[in-house]
C-alpha cells in the first residue's frame, strides 16, 4: 500500500488547437487531474502561445496546476505554474532565476540518482524518472527500472514523476513502487474509449492502491 498516486497529463507533441480542446476539457473532467504540461516540439512560440491562452484558464478554473516545458520565460509570460527543464534544457539554475521562487521548476532526471539528488539539493519542486516503458511520444534517452522510485520515496520527501509509455494497463507496478505522479501523454490521449474515460480508469488504479 502506497501513498495514492496523482497524474499529471501531458499535451501531444502536436496538436490542432480547435480539434484537440475538446479532448483536453473532457480529460480534466474524467477526474482528478494535479498537473498538465503543455509540451508542444517543433512548433512556433505563436503556436505555444495561442495553446497556453486557451489550456491555462481551463486548468486553473479546475484547480490544476499547469507548466511549460522547456521556457521559462513563457511560464511567466503565459502566467502558468512552472516549468518543466529536460537535462539538455536550460540549466535549473537558469530556470529558476527566471521564474523565481514562487513558481515551480521540475527536473528531468532519465534514470540517474546522481541527477535526481543534484536537482533536490538545487531546490527542485519534483524530479522525474523515466522512461519505464516504449513511448511513441519521444525517442527516450534513458531506460528506468520502478525500483529508483521506490529507492528516491524511501529515502526523499520531494516528489518524484515517472514518465515514458505509461498506460492504465500498465501504470500499478509504477504506482505501488511509490511514485507520487504519473505523467501520461498517450496513454490518455490515444485511449480507445477517449481520454475521459482514460483519466477515469487511472484514477480507479490510484484508488486502488492509495492507503
């Protein structure tokens, strides 16, 4: 038994603006949802910025915290929660000079204690481990085994993201090795039965095995 697990969706690499609003309104309405991060690759600032007017206030209106991956200084400008810093971003130094402290910065960490250690002394709001499983949204770097989140709860209050092909059919092991989020892209969004009922059943396997 665990502490109850969270998730925290993240956007498609590419989205149609006008098509994909109504999958991401009926996402936050499935169920509980702690974080979305709008993660949109090779496309225009214009673009992130045209997504983040309409993502943000639905997020916030819901009480969901909502970053920005990579630029930080559109989390400010956009007004979103934080940011989210790949290893081959910005530096988290960098980041958090430019969103201050009353923001938050999350680290990607691959599959390194090293790299999640270094990002909590720094002050990191979260670090992510990942990936754990094949992943169509990107080509991962590094492959993690459930155990370095059961190793990072066991041993650090700061909260720990696992992220990389993850799917309701395959999250439990995840979530009963102790990770606080989930980070889920198509998992959700590529769910036979819509991404309403996707979020739904992820919060059914939290529930499962929250204490």
């Amino acid at each position: 038994m665990t502490q109850r697990c969270r998730l925290y969706l993240i956007t498609p690499p590419r989205i149609d603006l006008e098509e994909f609003t109504p999958h991401y309104r009926a996402a936050l309405d499935g169920g509980e949802v702690a974080c979305v991060q709008l993660r949109l690759k090779e496309t225009s600032e214009s673009d992130i910025r045209m997504a983040a007017a309409v993502m943000i206030p639905l997020a916030h209106e819901r009480g969901i915290s909502f970053f920005i991956n990579d630029r930080p200084d559109l989390a400010v400008a956009l007004g979103a929660d934080g940011v989210h810093i790949g290893q081959g971003d910005r530096s988290y130094e960098e980041a958090r000079q430019i969103v201050g402290d009353e923001r938050m910065v999350g680290v990607t960490c691959h599959n390194s204690r090293h790299l999640a250690m270094v990002a909590g002394e720094s002050g990191a709001d979260y670090v992510a481990f990942g990936a754990f499983y094949p992943t169509r949204t990107k080509t991962p770097k590094t492959q993690a085994d459930p155990e370095i989140v059961t190793w990072w709860s066991e041993l650090f209050e700061l909260p720990s993201v696992a992220i990389g092909g993850i799917t309701v059919d395959n999250c439990a092991e995840l979530v009963k090795a102790g990770t606080n989020f989930l980070a889920v892209s198509s998992g959700v969004w590529d769910h036979s039965d819509g991404s309403a009922k996707a979020v739904a059943l992820f919060n059914e396997r939290f529930d499962e095995y929250a204490l």
